[in-house]
C-alpha cells in the first residue's frame, strides 16, 4: 500500500501560493507521476479551490460534474435549478476568488477544443481569480500556450515539476544508509510515486529484483510513458538502448541505429524536450563548436536504469527466465552506480556553491573532455579566472590511492587551456582514508560521510 507522503517542493509552493494570491493563469506540467496534483493540493489549502479532473467522457457530463462542484463550493440553490450546460456559464458562475485547478487538462483541451476559447474569453473580459491548467503530457501542454493558441500570451506562471533532488531521497528511507539511497536514486531518480512504490524493509537490490525482474508496477511504466507522449515506439526504444550501451555521440548514434541523420535529430530533440535525455558539451566549449562536440545520455536515472538493465531482457523476462537479466544487473549494477553518483556529487558541489562552501563561487559546472582525456566535473568562474577540478569515484579509496587519482587530475587540467587561471583541485568519492591529510595538502576532499554533514 502506497502511503501519502509530501517531501520538500517549498520553491514551488511559495511560486505558487503567491501567484493565487494575486489571480492568473497559471501553467504546470511534467512527467507523470511526478507529484503535481499534489503540489496543487498542498498550494492551494487556505485558497478556495474548485479542483476537477478532467477524463474521457462527454463534454454533458463533465459540466455536470462541475456543476456539483461548483454547488458544493457555493452552496448557489439556483445551480440545482438552472445547473451550467455550458463552459461559459461556468465561468460566468464562478465566484471571483476561487482557484480552479484542472488536472490533465490536455483530456479535455482534446476532446473539447473549444474551451481554449472559452479560457481566453474569461481571462480577457472577466476572470479574477485563478485558473490552473495541469497536465502531464508535456508536448501538449506547451503546444497549447504557444504561438496561435487562443491563450498565448495570457500565462502568468508556467511551472515545469522536476523529480526531487538526492538529497530528500532520505525522507522515504530513514534507515537506509547513505550508499543504499544512492542504489535507489540509480534506480527511479527521485519521482515521489516510484520511491513509494519500493519497500523500505527490503534493500534496493531486493526492490529491483520485485518491481523490474519480478515486473511489479515499474516494470514496464518507461514504455507506458513513452506511449503516453509518443507515437514510434520502436524508434525511441531503439535510440535509447543505444545511449544506454555507451554509443553517446551523434554520428555514433546515426551509425549504430541507421537512422537518417535529420530523423534522428527529430527524434532526439523530443526525447530532450520531455527530459528523458540530456545534451552536453565539455563545459570549456566554445558556443560555435558545441554542437560538433557535444553527447547524449540519458538524464532520467529511471529510463537510464530500465533501458540498461530490463529492456535488452525484456523477452525472457516475459516468460518468466530472469536469470540472465538479474546476473547482468548483479554484475554491473556497481559500474552504472559510477555515473549517477557524478550527477549526485554535481548537485552536493552546486549545494556547496549555493552556500558558499567553496573556494569561489563558481558560475557554471560540467564535464570536460578532449582526445581520451576526460575530467568528471569542472567548475569555472569565468570573470575572476578560477576553475575547480574535480574526479568523481563511486568506490573506497586509501589516502594512496586518493593522491594518485589527484596527480592525474593535476596532469589533466593542464589540458583544459586555462592558462593563467587559478586552479583548486577535489576529490569525491565513496570513501576516502585519511581525508583530513589530504585536506592538510589543500585538496578538496568529500566522501558520502561529508554529504551527511553537508560540510
């Protein structure tokens, strides 16, 4: 049974109490299972709120429902007599205060077009109050404020819900260490319904062995997604295996999926757009070369874990042999590990920045990389020439050990043409011995202990 459970989002709920406050139209979207009703639910208590959520069915019987609802808020006798047979009347009707809130709006924005109309006929002659337009189709949701609708122009907020951050993970799993939630932020990111979906008594690899190779309720919810915002599924399917096999760069891509390079382009636009895959550039690229130079991953760790470790296995799981599945993740689960602990240690160093625990504040941060050499995370400020160089090892280290990776380091950084600049130099591992010696050498030195402390 999945318990209710509200973690963090006090950035949201403080754009969006403020937006109620002074009445507008309001846009909020994102993946499913994200969390936006209840963000909605939670912003709007103290509000006078008529929330719907809008389904397949008739135009009749939506203004129907509405009606009850709009009666209960109300308690207007006459919506007995004379109830709203039209999305005009209902507006008409609406007290000036309320904060409406229609969930999945792209349902009824499809099946009754008109309402667009509608909404831009209150908003412009009539509406005080609220109007909130929810959804989880992301495509959708944008195509309809965008240029040539009849509510472009007319947003006053446009809210896109991320998955939350590493660091609240915790909240779901008190007695989980610090290394088991970075198994389970591998495994589902940090989306609110997947981290309730998993058992706390059990460990994260128990849970994967139940929810993918036993195909629970996450099994097969990355295609469902997808299904749910696109039409060529096998096209997608078959791109982002091959980001999950490594195959990150665009003629790469083009060669191993035999795509044409302007569809595969398309194709990997849309899958940017909705968040599941990411672009990036060394982050010392120049903005002309960045696109010759840039890769693709996969910025969902759900997608990233489901397509490396259950859609290539997808057919003996399916009658019931998970055998080779489970050695595949058994042996390379720890190897994967290594990339979303760099996305762990990039938001720990962005916190530290926030906070000014660093040597100077960084202006932007990203990987760098150039003929075989690469540097997992580089830190620049371009305007007082400073750059922080940092590795990034998801295994224990001895003080040996740790001084070695860092000499490297040092060799790499001459790489980066940073000539002049000042340059400090970090290490960020699982465990590091004898840190307090390598700090006394004026390295940056953090391991999970410090992500505890925040220090």
């Amino acid at each position: 049974m999945i318990t209710q459970k509200f973690v963090d989002r006090e950035e949201e709920l403080k754009t969006l109490r403020k937006a109620f406050t002074r009445g507008a139209l309001i846009l909020v979207y994102g993946r499913r299972r994200v969390g936006k009703t209840r963000l909605l639910i939670e912003a709007s208590k103290g509000f006078r709120t008529l929330y719907h959520l809008c389904k397949e069915e008739e135009v009749n019987e939506t203004l129907k429902t509405l009606n009850a609802k709009l009666f209960s808020l109300t308690g207007d006798d006459s919506l007995l007599r004379h109830p709203v047979r039209s999305f005009e009347e209902f507006f008409e009707r609406l007290p000036e205060d309320v904060v409406v809130i229609f969930d999945e709006f792209q349902v009824l924005a499809k099946n009754h077009p008109r309402i667009l109309g509608v909404l831009q006929e209150h908003l412009d002659f009539r509406g005080r109050g609220s109007v909130v337009l929810c959804g989880s189709s992301v495509s959708m949701m944008e195509r309809l404020v965008s240029y040539g609708s009849p509510i472009y122009g007319r947003r006053t907020l446009s809210l896109k819900v991320e998955p939350l951050k590493f660091r609240h993970i915790g909240e779901f799993f008190p007695n989980y260490c610090l290394e088991d939630l970075v198994k389970v932020y591998g495994m589902v990111d940090g989306i609110p319904e997947y981290l309730l979906r998993l058992d706390p008594s059990l460990s994260p690899e128990e849970n994967a062995r139940e929810e993918f190779f036993g195909r629970g309720f996450l099994y097969d919810e990355a295609e469902y997604l997808l299904r749910y915002e696109l039409r060529d599924l096998s096209t997608y399917n078959t791109i982002l295996e091959a980001i999950s096999y490594g195959h990150r760069s665009f003629n790469e891509l083009r060669n191993i999926t035999g795509l044409d390079g302007s569809k595969l382009t398309r194709y990997l636009s849309i899958l940017i757009n909705l968040g599941i895959v990411g672009r990036e550039a060394p982050v010392t690229e120049k903005p002309k070369k960045r696109a010759r130079n840039s890769r693709y991953f996969i910025r969902d760790n759900y997608f990233a874990f489901y397509y490396t470790f259950v859609y290539p296995f997808k057919e003996e799981i399916e009658i019931g042999l998970p055998d080779e599945a489970l050695g595949h993740f058994e042996r390379n689960f720890n190897r994967y590990l290594g990339w979303v602990f760099e996305k762990i240690a990039k938001e720990f160093l962005i916190g530290m920045n926030r906070a000014e625990k660093l040597p100077f504040r960084f202006t932007k941060i990203g990987r760098w990389w150039r003929k075989g050499e690469e540097i997992d995370l580089v830190a620049l400020n371009e305007r007082e020439k400073r750059a922080l160089f940092v590795e990034v090892k998801w295994k224990d280290l001895s003080e040996r050990e740790a001084r070695g990776i860092l000499e490297d380091l040092k060799r790499k950084a001459e790489l980066v043409s940073l000539e002049g600049w000042e340059k400090s130099y970090g290490l960020i591992a699982k465990r590091i011995g004898e840190k307090e010696k390598l700090r006394a050498g004026s390295y940056l030195i953090w391991d999970l202990e410090d992500f505890s402390t925040g220090s």
